[in-house]
C-alpha cells in the first residue's frame, strides 16, 4: 500500500511531538513568540531545556534511590545467611 501525504500527516499528528509541534505553531501564530527578539527565545529554550534535563536528574536520582545498592560482600552475606537456615 501506497503512503500518501496526509497518511504520513496523520500519522505525525498521534504521536507527542506532532501534538507539541501543532501547540507551537499556534503559540507562534498567536503573536506572542513573534514580538520576543532571537535572543530572548534562545534564553527561553535554554532555560526550558535546562528544566528538563535538571527534572529528568532529580527523576532518575531518586529511581536509583528506591532500588538499593548490592555489592559482591552483601551478596555474599545474603547467601551465607541462606546456606545457614537450611
């Protein structure tokens, strides 16, 4: 089967990144991007990127937080533990 245009235009418009780009090309027309100068919108998506990344850091911190370390010692406890009540 053949894929047409608006197929591939469809299949864009699921997904997260087709939903945010259509909400930015509104953000765009609705004039409030268009007044700000090239500088300020760099700062802007920097600070959001750095929001981003500092958010997904803080996220995975505390992921790595909640699954508790095990080294080759307490492995080896854990087993010795185990050998002993059987």
């Amino acid at each position: 089967m053949k894929k047409t245009k608006n197929n591939k235009a469809k299949a864009g418009k699921k997904g997260l990144l087709g939903r945010a780009a259509k909400s930015l090309r509104k953000l765009g027309k609705g004039g409030t991007l268009s007044r700000l100068s090239t500088t300020q919108k760099v700062v802007g998506g920097t600070a959001l990127v750095a929001l981003g990344l500092s958010y997904l850091a803080k996220r995975t911190q505390s992921i790595s937080a909640a699954v508790p370390a095990t080294d080759a010692a307490s492995a080896q406890e854990h087993l010795t533990a185990m050998e002993a009540s059987s």
